[in-house]
C-alpha cells in the first residue's frame, strides 16, 4: 500500500488531507498489524508513517542496526565489545 505522500507532493498543504486519505488504507494496515516500529527507505513516507499511526518509523538500516545490538537470549542490548558505536580502529599495514 502507498503512503500518499508522492515525494514532496504531500507537503504541501493543498494536498496534505489528500496525501493522509491516500494513505489511510496502509495507516489502518500498520495498526491492525500492530507493529511497535515501521522501516521505509523512503524519508517522506517515515514521516508520513509517524504523522499518519504515531508509530515510530525507521529506515531499514536503523532497524537492522537496532536488531544486532540486541541480545537474542534476553532481547537487551549488548554490553560486549561488538556493541561499541566506535569501530575497531584499523591499520593499513597488510
């Protein structure tokens, strides 16, 4: 389903009810899913994700980046090393 959003198009206020009517049908299919969190590459749609549900809305990266920080056995964040948002420093020597 499309977010209505239509690249900046939603945006402006003309179109904004239009772009949240388009919407909807994708809207009602995120809260009947019950989703804690959405991913779209697109920035438009995030935005009009969050406006449209209030459901926290991610790019695909995040939510990959989110998923290996956690813990598998206990769902927590890594305290280990591998956590670290700094990564191992690197030399070029071969």
């Amino acid at each position: 389903a499309c977010c209505g959003m239509g690249g900046y198009h939603g945006y402006k206020k003309p179109y904004s009810q239009m772009a949240m009517d388009i919407g909807g049908r994708l809207f009602a299919e995120i809260r009947t899913a019950r989703a804690d969190r959405v991913a779209s590459g697109c920035a438009a749609c995030r935005l009009q994700i969050e406006t449209g549900t209030g459901i926290k809305a991610l790019h695909p990266i995040q939510l990959l980046d989110e998923a290996y920080r956690l813990n598998p056995r206990t769902s927590e964040p890594f305290t280990s090393h591998m956590s670290s948002r700094t990564p191992p420093i690197m030399s070029s020597r071969t």
